[in-house]
C-alpha cells in the first residue's frame, strides 16, 4: 500500500491577501485525495484537524506509524477521534477486530484509543473511497455506523434563490457524542448551484469541504477570505478545501453537486455563526 503524507501551515488573512492564485491553492486547496490502492492524508495546523482520503482495491490499506508519527502519538487515535463517510462502492472498516461493513454514503465514527484500523473494499472493481476527518479528543465515545438514514436530515434554500438543497448532519451531538467533530453531507437540487449565501464566519471552528459528484468537465467557485477581501478557487470533483476560521465559505457551481463539510474547534453549535452582510462582500 501507498500513504502519503502532507503537512499545511495556518496562514494568517494577511498574508493570503497578498497571495496569487496559484498560491492559493497551494495553502487551501487539496488536490488529490483518492488514488487506487492508496491512503492519502494532509495534516493541517488548523485545530489540528487531519484530512485524509482512502481508496482500498485488493488489499487492506492499513493505518500505520507513519500517520501515528505526524501527530506526536503511538498510534493515530491514542488521543484523537475519527470521522468517514463512504463516497464510493461497498467497502469496510476493521477497527480494533471489529468490522463495520458500509454502503454508499454510510458514515463512521470511530472513537479515541482505537488502535489497529484497516479499510478494504468489497469489489477491487467498484472500490469504496472513505472521506475521512480526525481531530484532537479528551474522552473516549464508542464507534459506531451512521446511515444516510440515521443523519439529520434538513431541507434548506430554495429555487428562486438557486440554492435548494437538502442537508445530512451524520457526526452530530443529536446523533451521537464525539468530543469536537462535526461532520454532514449536503447535496443540491437540480437548478441549484449556491451552497450557501449569505456567506458566515465562525472564527472559533474552522472547516474543511470535500466537494464530490460532479461531472467531469464541472466545477464550483470557492470563495474564501475575509468578506472586504475575497478570493476565490476553483474546485473539481474530490478536491477538498481548508477554511481558516477567519474566512467566510461559499461557492457556486456549474451544475449541481454534493459536498461533505466538516468542523473541529471551541464547540459543536451547528448554529454558531456570525452572518455576513451580502453588501458588505468585496
């Protein structure tokens, strides 16, 4: 098996104000995430959340030393607690001698002080590809599966302001305990591109998006920094983004599309926001 491991520094709004767009997506953007047989994984310096993405075909890949070495402990989840949901084919997760079998769009929590994890796909031809978010944790929760149907699901937005989508918090406080990480799936109607707007903040979590399901020659404008200083990404199908806590997240897309967003920080209010002014955007 393959793993590759990258490391992203937090970068004040000052200097990504002064940055160029190549620039830019170095810092912010992930650009790969899913290769065949492969665990790929971006460590971050934003509430130390670790982004990774895990495509198995034949073999198990296995999380090993490697990642348990980035983040300081003698194994990945000694002291951290970890998120997935399944965006592709069939496939399991094998933690600590348990096996959690998972369809499409299952997701996973796995608690702190699991120690051996492995994940396998049911067919090397169709394979499972695991989104997966891990973040520091204080206390111990038991793992569990989290369906599509077990998610909270939310109906927002509307047509007439192309942004009617329907919103799945899967690691969530009413679904189930986890110590700080929030994890849910949002998919938007056809018609719809916004996945947001008005934009928001909250300076006290940050926030990660993988956005998924797009066709091929698609993509969605990310838009990122402060509100009087905006810049913008441009994101394919499984790329993901990292939003410091200081920049709003918004973004409109070619066609409809799926994204899962994540959080880790100074608490879980899914509702702890501070609006932005859609006049005040520059």
């Amino acid at each position: 098996m393959t793993t590759t491991i990258q490391t992203r520094h937090a970068v004040h709004y000052s200097q990504s104000e002064r940055m160029t767009g190549a620039e830019l997506r170095e810092n912010f953007l992930i650009e790969s995430l899913f290769s065949a047989g492969a665990l790929e994984a971006v460590y971050t310096h934003y509430d130390r959340m670790l982004v990774a993405g895990a495509m198995p075909t034949s073999t198990s890949l296995i999380v090993g030393d490697d990642l348990a070495k980035i983040v300081g402990s003698e194994y990945l989840l000694e002291r951290r607690e970890l998120g997935l949901i399944n965006i592709g084919g069939a496939g399991r997760v094998v933690a600590d001698g348990t096996t959690y079998d998972l369809q499409p769009m299952d997701g996973l929590y796995l608690g702190q002080g699991a120690r051996e994890i492995a994940f396998e796909s049911a067919e090397a031809t169709a394979p499972a590809k695991f989104y997966i978010n891990s973040a520091p944790a204080h206390s111990r929760f038991p793992s569990r599966i989290v369906t599509k149907n077990d998610a909270i699901e939310n109906n927002l937005g509307d047509s007439a302001t192309s942004n009617k989508r329907k919103l799945y918090q899967y690691i969530h406080p009413k679904v189930l305990p986890t110590c700080q990480l929030l994890m849910g799936l949002t998919r938007l109607e056809t018609g719809s591109v916004w996945n947001t707007m008005p934009a928001h903040l909250h300076d006290r979590r940050m926030e990660a998006y993988l956005y998924f399901d797009l066709p091929e020659n698609a993509f969605v404008v990310h838009l990122m920094g402060r509100p009087e200083a905006t810049g913008h990404l441009i994101v394919r199908s499984e790329q993901a983004v990292l939003s410091p806590p200081w920049s709003i997240h918004c973004g409109s897309g070619t066609s409809a599309y799926a994204f899962i967003w994540s959080m880790a920080g100074d608490n879980q209010s899914f509702t702890d926001m501070d609006m932005v002014d859609m006049k005040s955007l520059n």
